[in-house]
C-alpha cells in the first residue's frame, strides 16, 4: 500500500509478495498476492493476524513502526492457515504478555502448529458475538466456519465499522496491482472457497445485520466504496446461480481435431446469437481459469477425446475438479471423440451425473476422428438446443 493509514487508529502492517510462483502451490499468480495484517491502536493494541514466512521480516518491520516503541496487548487469529498465521510464535515469544484471541476450534489447531509457552494462560476463547473492548473501539466476533476452514472467524469493529473478514473478499494479485477486482476475486473465491458456499451464505447473513463502512480482507486491496458490488458478487457467487450468459466450452484435445470441433461450435454458436463465448483448452491453459469461467456463465459444453477406454486426463481432472467445488445449477453439452470405440462421452456424463440440478442438454455429440457433414450437423442441434432455439 503507498498508504498504510486505513484510518487514523488502524493501521496497514502487511506486505506484498510478487516472488511467489504458485500460490497454495496450485494457482497462478502473475501479479503476486498481498498478505494482509493489521494493527489497531488505542488504550490497549491489537495485531489482527500475521501474515506468511516469505514476508516475516518486512511485517515485523511494519509492525515495530506502528507500535513505536509500545507493545501489543491483543492477537486475534482470524484464520490458521500459513499464509496469515505463520508468524504467530515468533510474535507470541517477542511479546510474553501479549493475550492471543480465537474460538475454540483455533485452540484446538494451535498445538499442531506451534509451541506457545503459557498458552492456556494467555488465551481468550471467544464465541458468536462475544466482544473485546480496548478503549475507543470495540471488537464483535462472528463465526464463519468453513470459509474455509473450521476455525475462522470475521472481527467487526463497531465504532469506525470495518469488517476484518478473513480470506472472504479476498483476491490474487499484489496491492500494487492496477487490474479489475472481479476477476481475481472471482477465480480466488470459486478455487479456494468455492465448495462452501452454504458457509458463506450463513455469514453473508450474519454480515447483513451490521453496517458495514470497510471491509478488510487477508488479501487483496481494502474495500471503500461500493460495498455493494462485492457483497452481492459473493451472494451469487456462494448461492452458485449463474453470473453471466453465455458459453463456456472447455476442450480436452490430444491432436487437434477435438479442438477443431470446439472452435467450430463456438462459430455455431455465436451464428445463433450466443451472447458470449469463450473458449479453453484444458491441456494448456490456466485451470484455475477454466474453474471461474465454469462457474460465471450459465452454460458449459464439454468436448474431450476419449484416452485408453476413459477420457483424456486433461478433461477428467477439470470434471473432477468441479465436482470438487460443488458446481450446480447449469446447463451442460457434451461432446466426444474417439476413433474406434469412442469412451469419452459416457466418463464424462458419469461425473456430471454426480452434480446437482444439471440440465444435460442433448444430443450427445459423437465425432469420429474428424469433422464432417453429419456431425456439423450435430453441433448445430447441440448449439440450438442449449440456446433454447430449437424453431
């Protein structure tokens, strides 16, 4: 942050990292990620959370600056994960006194991470709406457990009303990095958080009864102004109703001509008014991508070629993925090659069937080995039908 006032007794202490290469050793990050930490001041000080070993020395650094000279009273872990509680022995030894505040589900974990001398003495278990008063300002925990782990919890302040809310309203890249909030959050949300979405929708419904000035996530920039337009993004996103309309096609193609066939149903498709399409190949490009782009529109074909009696792997680990991330709520294509026992369609549909409110939209369309007259035929029906334009 070129500012590190978020107001005058809360304090930016958390720093960027643009040397990573994947974060969660999955996901790509060309902008880098911020781990974000904080420090309130008043009559009594409170560190809300430490942030990852790859930037320990530039937090502590951050963190003596904003004390100067004073020592911190409170830590509250909002979430256990690495990424913002690596630091929370080397913190706990530098300040003996310092009391550390979390649920009982964060005590629970504690011990597996770290030694923390005198624990039991200097921890304060809280519960839904519990609220710690440090002079000025005032504390309220709410619990949000699995989003996405089962000790997180958000900590409103009730006096300037900034939400500290974990990894929700979170995103990739790093603070200094000029790029559309949507996106990253977005493909953020559906990879990290994406399968608890009833979680999100219960604290999206404890967060509706506050009033909300700021959010101030774990990552990503400090949320001002139109809070609006996040906290509804997060509604869609965790109720996984459709964002947008349109096509997503994802191929799985092992020499081209299940490619081909992918691009010539995108051309199909847009021939018959589809609003929007896009297009992944699953053996090359972003997987993370390909998630949120499942996700956003509100139709996906699927077009692989069939490998060794199954499915190419590429295709099966996307299917699984989503699966994974509990993907509803669609309309689904299907599209197979293969050129002399085709298999791929039948995998395919074998994971589909295993998500919820799928509308498998027919034909089937089988492709043996090439494109010709009768199976271009085919896809226009495909296309036709899962636009509704079957006149």
């Amino acid at each position: 942050m070129e500012n590190n006032i978020i107001t005058d007794s809360i304090k930016y202490i958390g720093a960027d990292d643009k040397t990573i290469d994947l974060f969660e050793s999955q996901y790509i990050v060309p902008n880098g990620i911020s781990y974000n930490s904080y420090l309130i001041k008043d009559e009594k000080n409170v560190i809300m959370d430490t942030i990852d070993k790859r930037a320990t020395d530039k937090w502590i650094e951050n963190l003596e600056r904003e004390l100067g000279g004073e020592n911190p009273d409170f830590l509250v872990v909002s979430h256990l994960e690495p990424d913002h509680a690596y630091n929370i022995e080397l913190i706990a030894n530098k300040y003996p006194n310092m009391k550390i505040v979390g649920n009982m589900k964060t005590f629970a974990f504690i011990p597996q991470f770290f030694n923390i001398e005198n624990l039991e003495e200097r921890k304060i278990v809280v519960n839904e709406g519990d609220t710690l008063n440090i002079g000025k300002h005032t504390l309220q925990f709410i619990m949000a457990p699995m989003v996405h782990w089962p000790e997180v919890m958000f900590t409103y302040e009730q006096s300037e009303k900034i939400l500290f809310s974990a990894d929700a309203f979170g995103k990739f890249g790093a603070l200094d990095t000029d790029e559309d909030w949507d996106c990253e959050a977005r493909r953020y949300y559906f990879n990290i958080v994406g399968k608890y979405g009833i979680q999100v929708q219960s604290v999206l419904k404890k967060a509706a009864n506050l009033d909300i000035k700021m959010i101030c996530p774990l990552h990503g920039p400090i949320l001002k102004e139109d809070l609006s337009h996040y906290i509804n993004k997060y509604d869609i996103w965790s109720s996984y109703k459709p964002e947008d309309d349109g096509v997503f096609i994802a191929y799985a193609s092992i020499h081209g001509n299940t490619a081909d066939a992918a691009r010539k149903l995108g051309d199909i498709l847009k021939e018959n008014g589809a609003k929007k399409v896009v297009l992944t190949d699953l053996a090359r490009e972003d997987m993370a991508e390909a998630i949120e782009d499942a996700f956003r529109y509100d139709k996906m074909i699927v077009a692989a070629s069939s490998y060794n009696a199954e499915v190419f792997p590429p295709m099966e680990h996307f299917l699984n993925h989503l699966k994974s991330k509990n993907y509803q709520n669609r309309k689904i294509g299907i599209v197979e090659n293969g050129t002399w026992a085709p298999s791929a369609g039948k995998c395919m549909k074998d994971i589909i069937s295993q998500m919820k409110d799928i509308d498998l939209v027919e034909p089937m369309v089988t492709i043996r080995s090439t494109l010709n007259s009768q199976n271009i035929n085919d896809l226009e029906v495909l296309a036709k039908n899962i636009l509704n334009k079957n006149d």
